[in-house]
C-alpha cells in the first residue's frame, strides 16, 4: 500500500467513532405496539369456544318467547296441607312409584359421578330452592329437567354443556335411577312451577301417580300446573295443583 493511501487509512479511522452494541439499541428502530382487541370476536381467534365464556339469559336484549300456548287451567284442585307427603321416602316413594333404571340407547348418557351439573335436592321439610332461573313455560332456556330417587325432587337446567348424545344434560345425568321424570318451568310471576312428564330415560309409568307427584311439588310451591300426558308443547291445558290451608275447627 502506498504511503497516500495508509495516512488516508489513519486519519478515517481516527474520526469515525466505533460502533458499540449500546449504540446499535439506540439506534434500532422503535417498535410499535398496536392496542390489544378485547372484543368476543377478537377473542374467539386466540382461544377455544369453550373458554369463552357465553353471556347469561337474564342479559339478553330481548325477552324470550314461549312456542306453545297454555290455556287457562280447566280443572282446579286444592289439597290441604295435611294431605302433603311426609318425612322420608320408602321403597314405594309416597305411593308413587319404585324405582326404574333408564331406558337410554347410548352409553355415554350413563350416571356420571364426577360431574359439576349444579343438581338441586329437595325432600319434604326442606327450604324451597332458590336461585331459580323464571319464565314461561316452553322456554328453552329457561327449562329444568326434574327427576325423582332417593334424594328426593332432583333439578337441573337442561342447557347445559355435559358429556352425553346430545351433548347437554339428560335425566340419566342427574340420576342414576329415578320413580320419573320431566321437564319444569318457574313462573316469573306466582309462587308456582309448570312441570310434564315427558321423560325419555324415566318415563311416566303409571298416570294414577299424577296427583301424588304434583302434593309432591306442593310442598315447596303454592301452585303447581300439571301438563298432562299426552299434551307436551303447542296448545296445552294443564291441571292446576294449590296448595290450601287447614280450616281450624
């Protein structure tokens, strides 16, 4: 090399400065963070549907309506207190019944006890249930499936995620073997429940049980509107069921 060209050499490499790694951070272009979408549909790319959580019913927009029609009731019959069943169950449940094993085509709508359904168990002499999810009858959301065994009057909302055909609750979930089963409404307005029979694991096995199943139900509701076999949805005209109290002599 040429003495020109290595005094050119030195003298640039004693004016320009070394570059430190420190140098290369300050220069290095500035990220930018975009603000993070908190919406459900944003959500829904990230994670599973099933971690989303769904919006409760009483949040909806607009109220529920019901598909079927329920007439005023026809028959009205008043049971005093003192003709409501009592204590415990015995092998013939108050008369109603005995037990039955489900009538179910798939084995995954089995009994499973390592379930978290929120099933409510009542018997005579206890505290009405409460939390009640209330509305009219024949809707959806709002249905419970009711089952009778050991525990006494079993409940459980039919809308909800569980491991069966249908993937929601079936009576099967809720019990093991039961003397029946159905489907049950709150009223939002009364002190009453509308319930039918229409069971497909514990059908109804005889209909002289009606009467005693709905002075079950009296215990814990004042009215009890009972759909009657074969009525289910559409046009109805359910039996009223109340409860009246003891004339004193």
């Amino acid at each position: 090399m040429s003495p020109i060209f290595r005094r050119a050499a030195m003298v640039r490499r004693q004016t320009i400065a070394p570059l430190h790694t420190s140098s290369l951070r300050q220069i290095q272009p500035r990220m930018i963070q975009k603000k993070r979408d908190h919406s459900i549909l944003a959500q829904a790319r990230f994670y599973s549907p099933d971690r989303i959580k769904p919006e409760r019913i009483y949040k909806l927009p607009e109220p529920l309506k019901p598909s079927s029609t329920v007439k005023p009731p026809e028959k009205i019959i008043v049971v005093p207190e003192n003709e409501l069943p009592q204590g415990r169950p015995d092998d013939n449940f108050w008369g109603i019944g005995a037990l039955n094993f489900p009538v179910k085509t798939d084995p995954v709508d089995d009994y499973d006890t390592h379930r978290a359904l929120d099933v409510k168990s009542f018997l005579p002499g206890d505290a009405p249930p409460k939390k009640l999810f209330r509305n009219w009858y024949d809707i959806r959301a709002y249905k419970y499936l009711w089952t009778l065994d050991q525990k006494g009057i079993n409940i459980c909302r039919e809308m909800k995620k569980c491991a069966s055909s249908r993937g929601i609750v079936l009576h099967s979930k809720i019990s093991p073997m039961a003397v029946a089963g159905g489907e049950a409404w709150f009223s939002p307005e009364e002190d009453a429940i509308y319930i039918n029979f229409c069971s497909g694991r514990y059908p109804l096995q005889d209909a002289a049980a009606i009467p005693k199943l709905a002075k079950l139900w009296l215990q814990f509701f004042k009215k009890v509107y009972v759909v009657e076999p074969p009525e289910r949805y559409g046009t109805i005209t359910p039996t009223l069921f109340e409860r009246g109290e003891v004339q004193a002599l």
